[in-house]
C-alpha cells in the first residue's frame, strides 16, 4: 500500500483533474471528530469552518450534500448549527444535510441518492498512512500474494465504494485539515483518493513513464545547454541565422498546419484565444526580423559586471552565466515558440516548451523546423517539445533539474502553476492596462492613443482595458468625444462606479478590475493625476499604464508615482513588446519585482556568478590575507567576456590593464 510517485520533498507530481472536474459532491463528516478536545461537546470552531466552506463551495456553483454520521443527538446538534451558520452567511446557499447512525460506514447510499461524482469522508485520520508517516495520495491495495498489514475497515468500504458500477471517488481527510474542502476542490492533493482508476495510473506504467520521461527531458535539456554555452558567439549566431531562414523557408507548411489548428478551434475557444492562434505571413517575416537581431546582439554570456581586488593578486570577477533549464508553457500562441526558442539558443539555456493543445499542429511544425535548423546533435534535446498533460504535472515537481518556469496564459494557467511548483515562476497572471487622460492633454492625441492601444490587437495583454479620463473633460466634451471614439471604432464601453449614474444608457463593467481581452474598455472619471495613479494601484495588474498629458512636470510624476513594470508617457500601451523594445523577442511580460521586470529578452534569462582568481592565496582565520576590496574597471571592449579578457586560468599581472576606482 502506498502513494503515487513523490518528489525529494514529499510533494505529489500529479494534479487531481479527476476530483477537480466534479461539481457535485457528499461531505460526510464523522461526528467524532467534531467533539472538543476535553470529549465535552462539540467544536463550534470546527463547524463554523465547515459551514465557511459548505457555503463559499455552493456560492461558486456546487452542488453539496451533508452527512454527519455517529451518535445521533450529536449529529442532530451538529446539523442545526451549520444550517443556522448558513443563513448567517452572504449569499444564503443551499446545502442538504442527513444524519446516519454508523459513524465508520460510508454514507453511500445517500450519496448515490444525491448523485454525487465525488464523496468526501472526513474524520480524525489524514487518510491512509503510508512509508515513513506520510499520508498515501493515491490509495493502491496490496497485490496478491503481498505480506501487507490489512487496510481498516473503512478504507475497505472506501475501495469497494468507488470500485462499483455505480459508486464515484472517495476522499478520506481530515476535517481539521485547513480549508480541506476549498482544497480538495481545487484539485490540491489533500488526503487520500481512493479510484480505481487513479492507483492503476499511479502504480502502472503512466505515471511512472510520465516522471520518468519528464526527467529524462529536463536532464538532457541541461547537458545540451552546457554543449551550447561552450560555443562560440558566432556559433550560436549563426544557429540563430539558420533558424530564422528555415522558418521563411518552411512558411508554406508552417500556416497549412496553423490553418488546422484553426480550424479544430473555430467555434470551441473564445474569440481573443482565436486570435492570438492565427499566424499570417507577416507575422512568420517579422518572427524571423527579430531572431536575426537577437543574432545580432552583443554576446551575452561571461559578460563582465563588476570587478574587484580583494586582496593583492587576488581578482573577483562577476560575470553572466545562463538561468539553465527552462520551463515554458504558453496558451494558443504558437508564434511564441520560435521567439521563445531563439532567447533560449542566444543565452545559452536548455529549453523545454509545452503550448496549448489548440496549437498542436502549429508547435509540432515550427518545433521541427527550430530543432532540424540547428541540428541533430544539440537541437532535439536543446529544445524539448512536452505533449502531454502527464509530462507537465512531472516537471512542474522537478525543482531540482528544472530552474525556472514562465507561464504565458490566462489567469487560471499562471494560478494553477504557482501553486503546484517548487520552482521559482517568472510572468503576469493579468494584463490590466490603463490609460490616463490628464487635464493638460491633447484630446485628438489621447483619442489616437488609445484607438490603437485597444483596437491594434485586442487580445494582447498590452491592450488597454480601463480608460480614466480627468473629471475637466467631461464639461469640456472631451468624455463624450473619447465615449464616440471608442464605440465608432466597434469597442464596447463599460463605465465604472464614477459613471453609471452619469452615463446610465452604457453597461456597467462587471468588475473594478476587469480584464476584457476584447474589443471593450472601462470608462471612469477621476478628479486628479493622483487619483489615477492610486486608481492604477488599486485596480491595476503592474503590466503597462500610460499617461497623455502636454505638461512634462506632470508626466514625470506619473512616470515616477506608477509602479508598474512599463509606464509611459504620450505612447501606446501596445509598445510593451519585446520586439518594440528591440529585444529582438520576449518569452513573455514580467510584473514580478525580483530579477526580470517588463518584456524578458535574453537579459532575462540570464544570472551571475563570481569567478575568483588568485596565487595560491588562503583564508587562515582571514589573517593570511590582507584585504583591500578595491573596485577595478577594465580598459576593454564592453562585449568581451571575462574569460576572454583573461586568456583562460592565469596569473593576476598578464591581460589588461586595470584602473582603481
């Protein structure tokens, strides 16, 4: 008996889908534990928990039933505290609670009655012990012939429960268990699951085949980056030359295998995921406009940063080194592979990609254009191709071989992915935009803006989503001029709370902090610079927000006051762009405050390390050393690395001349 395969800290590699996807489900709750402590009564702390979570699941659209089972005053009691606690709470759901005599049988004719896909056991046990006092994820019984410790009754009944034509899923938990329920839910790995189906994946060759796959990916992504960084600069120029070439070659199969993908997702993906799929010519020319000048970039590898003497003869050199593996998954943005890929290839890292299934004709033709462009030997394992589910869930637990993970989705995508990793993830979950139009602007150029910062391509997460105009405009028919604007141009116009009232014909938005993705905006009205600018931090997604003012001591607060990762002055939104930036391309946009902010070019995917150089120096308890911690500057080209400019090993005295600062 145990559970499914586990990473070096415990952490479960798989994400529950099964449990996940129900919506219906039995709670039974076994009314000992619920008892205080001192065995005198029952815990209203504990019910009062259950009831928060009872009534924030039925408020999200589950459908819950209830079954206390035990002692029957006890579960009588317990019953009309939670359904009291109930109608205390906003909104007043609607929760079915039953009572059974047997606390240690499953309640599972009610739940069969109920129809529930999924029932959920909870008691004083964290589930089913498994090897050194974890808790098995995955129920699997022994196999014949097994000695084994024979599972208790309850986990029996469990089997058998979910083992029958027309039982479900069971979850045994612990009731105590913080939010056990909201977990549980959301997929989280909360207790054991006992499904047939599930310890069959678990214990057979899929899961184990999905682990060891994912590894074996990771592994050889990181020897193969260690192959690409020992090339010259001019050896991954020139990879990134052939790259760009093949995929003008290769057009032609390139948008017959996108126009598939298109045509599998038309009518079955929102609109503004439609778009972001479409590849068109101009886009392949400009993709490879941009891996040309990626390839024409300074070397960014063994750059030097700083330099210091730290004692005589003995030289500290800080230079750029590649992060190392890669993970990369993004949603029906195929162009974002070759981009992706080229960044990878410049800055020396190993590369593992997974896009969304809406573009899995697009990915298999370009992947296999990027990797056949640079070559057999380095390619197939340089940049890797994940093309399952399994895969991902396997990487996202191996935080020893994988350094970091960049999300390019939606909001639930990048949710999903920091809480399920160890590994450090770098991206935006949102791309809330906002434009202020300040009292001092030019209205036909604030309207000009903003036309192209939401109508050049909706979908982008640069697109503007929210509009503030100064409260002036709109006794100056400057509101009414930028409202006409909009809806000429086919935007919807949503208004917030300062307009309702004022433009009560329009909709309201359906959040304060609404991202659209779509040919809509909000429009509101506030009485400052200041205001918008604590509006923008209120509201906002720290991605790009902009400014159109003529006063330039007033677009330099702004500028300053935003704390965002792109903020501009009298330009669109729209130019936060890896490529308009003149990154040559971006693996994606970046809100984070540590290491890389804004569009992440291949300086991003960069980090240090510090070479020292010395004469057979040593530290004796720092007094076989006289330090001097002197800041040195080199008098050489700003492109060489450290490396160069030292020739290799040598002693401190050869290579270039060096200045005290």
């Amino acid at each position: 008996m145990g559970g499914i395969l586990v990473d070096r800290f415990g952490k479960p590699i798989a994400f529950r889908e099964v449990v996940a996807a129900v919506r219906k489900i039995t709670v039974q709750v076994a009314i000992s534990s619920v008892a205080k402590q001192d065995g005198n009564g029952l815990s209203l702390a504990l019910l009062g928990t259950l009831a928060d979570q009872l009534q924030l699941l039925a408020s999200l659209g589950y459908e819950l039933q209830l079954v206390l089972s035990g002692d029957k005053a006890a579960s009588e009691k317990a019953g009309h505290a939670v359904l009291n606690l109930l109608k205390l709470k906003e909104p007043v759901v609607d929760v079915s609670v039953e009572q059974t005599p047997e606390e240690a049988v499953l309640a599972t004719g009610a739940a069969k009655a109920f129809g529930a896909g999924l029932l959920v056991y909870l008691s004083a046990l964290r589930g089913v012990e498994a090897a050194e006092g974890r808790v098995a994820r995955v129920y699997q019984p022994a196999r014949e012939g097994a000695a084994a410790v024979p599972p208790a009754p309850i986990v029996s009944a469990a089997w058998a429960a979910a083992s029958s034509p027309d039982g479900c899923p069971v979850v045994l938990a612990a009731l105590n268990e913080p939010d056990v329920l909201l977990r549980l839910a959301a997929g989280q790995e909360v207790g054991t699951l006992v499904d047939p189906a599930m310890a069959a994946a678990a214990s057979g060759s899929k899961a184990a085949a999905a682990a060891s796959s994912a590894r074996d990916m990771a592994v050889r992504a990181r020897a193969a980056s260690r192959k690409l960084q020992a090339m010259s600069s001019q050896e991954r120029s020139a990879a990134l030359l052939r790259v760009a070439d093949a995929l003008v070659a290769a057009q032609e199969d390139i948008l017959k295998a996108n126009a598939l993908d298109v045509s599998e997702a038309t009518g079955r993906i929102s609109d503004s995921l439609l778009q972001r799929l479409v590849l068109k010519p101009a886009k392949i020319a400009q993709l490879a406009e941009g891996i040309r000048a990626i390839a024409a970039q300074e070397e960014p590898l063994g750059k030097l940063l700083r330099k210091v003497e730290v004692a005589e003869g003995l030289i500290l050199d800080k230079v750029t080194v590649p992060i190392g593996v890669l993970l990369v998954i993004f949603e029906a943005r195929p162009d974002a592979l070759p981009q992706i890929a080229s960044l990878a290839l410049r800055s020396g890292n190993g590369l593992l990609l997974k896009g969304g299934k809406e573009a899995t004709h697009s990915n298999a033709a370009l992947h296999k254009v990027i990797v056949d462009a640079i070559g057999p030997d380095l390619g197939p394992d340089l940049i890797a191709l994940v093309t399952s589910r399994e895969e991902i869930e396997s990487l996202l637990a191996l935080d020893d071989v994988v350094d970091l993970v960049i999300p390019r989705g939606s909001n639930a995508l990048v949710s999903h992915i920091k809480r399920n990793t160890r590994i450090p993830v770098l991206g935006h979950a949102d791309g809330i935009c906002h434009l202020y139009v300040d009292e001092a602007a030019d209205l036909d150029t604030a309207i000009r803006i903003l036309l192209d910062a939401k109508t050049d391509y909706p979908a982008a997460c640069n697109a503007v989503e929210k509009v503030l105009v100064h409260k002036s405009w709109a006794d100056k028919g400057g509101l009414k001029a930028v409202q006409e604007a909009l809806q000429k141009a086919g935007v919807k116009v949503h208004v917030g709370d300062s307009l309702k009232n004022v433009l009560p014909d329009l909709p309201v938005a359906p959040a304060a902090r609404h991202e659209y993705s779509a040919l809509a905006v909000t429009l509101e009205l506030v009485d400052s610079m200041e205001a918008a600018i604590d509006h923008i931090h209120k509201y906002g997604s720290a991605h790009t927000d902009c400014i159109v003012t003529n006063d330039g001591a007033r677009a330099e607060a702004f500028l300053r006051g935003v704390d965002s990762a792109c903020v501009f002055h009298n330009a669109s939104t729209r130019f936060a762009d890896g490529f308009r930036f003149g990154l040559g391309a971006e693996v994606g946009i970046s809100t984070s405050r540590i290491h890389a902010r804004g569009p992440v070019g291949v300086e991003g995917l960069l980090t240090t390390k510090w070479v020292l150089r010395g004469d057979g120096h040593i530290v004796a308890k720092d007094t076989g050393v006289q330090f001097t911690h002197r800041t040195l500057t080199e008098v050489a080209d700003s492109g060489t690395s450290s490396e160069a400019q030292h020739g290799g090993r040598r002693k401190h005295g050869g290579g270039p001349r060096c200045v005290i600062m």
